[in-house]
C-alpha cells in the first residue's frame, strides 16, 4: 500500500491555521518569559515586524544562558540569547524530511515561511500528532482489508 506523503500545508491546515507568536529582538527576556507562559509554546519567532524571521528563542536558550551567565540575562534583549541562523520550511515541503531534520538538528520548532513571510510555525507536537493520526488511519485500513 502506497503512503502519500503528507506537506506541511496540510499540518497547518489540520491545525487551524492559528497564527504565530512573535517577539520583537529588542524586548526584554523577562517579557519573552511572560509571553511564552502566556500562550503556552515553548518557543517564539524573533520578528520586528511580525513577518520576517530574524531569529527564533526557546525556552532551552533561556535555561542555557541562566545556567552560563547568570540571572542578569532576564534584562537583556531576546537578541542576546536567540538562534539567528534559523531553519525554516516551506509550505510545499514533505513532513517526513522536516521529521528528519528536526530529530538531526535536535530542534523542536520548524517556522514555516511562503514568499519570505512568516506564514506558520510546526512543532514537534504538531509532527507526532500527524504521524500517530496516519498511522491510526493505515491501521484501520489494513484491519478493514483482512477482515473485510
Ligand atoms: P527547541 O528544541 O525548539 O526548544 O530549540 C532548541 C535549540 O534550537 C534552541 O537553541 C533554539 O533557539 C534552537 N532552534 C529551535 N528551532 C530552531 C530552528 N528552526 N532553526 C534553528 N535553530 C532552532
């Protein structure tokens, strides 16, 4: 049986097309803080002005920082701690190579940008819930065969 592969288009269809949280690069870390509890993510694009990528943050960055130089890095700006060199997708791109990606790159969060705007974020919740969903649904169909 043929597996079709799955686009990130369709990752970000199945989740509603919710838009991404950005933070400015010049906001406090206290407010990336405040932002990332807020909506609940574990990390946040880095974005003047809600579209471009300059870099992204994650909760790890600011774990890594606090532990190598201490609480003062809470008043810093995001930029002192983000990633800068980002690897994004496209929304044409194939689930199962970003999967792949992800697990080399050690990365959980996978900015998804069309024409260089910010258009979605996957994360790894996003790829386990879209593998565990087909593999659900291959399960069905091969039962449906054998008994049907
Ligand atoms: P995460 O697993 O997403 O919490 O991030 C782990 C580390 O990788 C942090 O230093 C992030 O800044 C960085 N990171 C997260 N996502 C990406 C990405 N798409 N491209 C490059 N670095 C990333």
């Amino acid at each position: 049986m043929e597996v079709p592969a799955m686009l990130i288009t369709e990752v970000m269809r199945r989740k509603g097309n919710v838009p991404v949280v950005t933070v400015a690069p010049d906001r406090p870390v206290t407010e990336l803080l405040e932002m990332l509890s807020a909506h609940r993510v574990g990390a946040l694009v880095v974005s003047s002005d809600g579209t471009t990528v300059e870099g992204i943050v994650s909760e790890r960055d600011v774990v890594r920082h606090l532990h190598s130089d201490g609480a003062h890095i809470l008043e810093l700006p995001v930029q002192a701690i983000m990633t800068a060199e980002v690897y994004t997708c496209g929304p044409g791109d194939d689930l199962q190579l970003l999967m792949r990606r992800m697990t080399d790159g050690r990365f959980r969060h996978v900015p998804v940008v069309d024409a260089e705007r910010l258009v979605g974020i996957v994360s790894i919740g996003d790829v386990v819930k879209n593998r565990i969903d087909d593999l659900e649904s291959e399960r069905d169909q091969l039962t449906a065969y054998i008994t049907g």
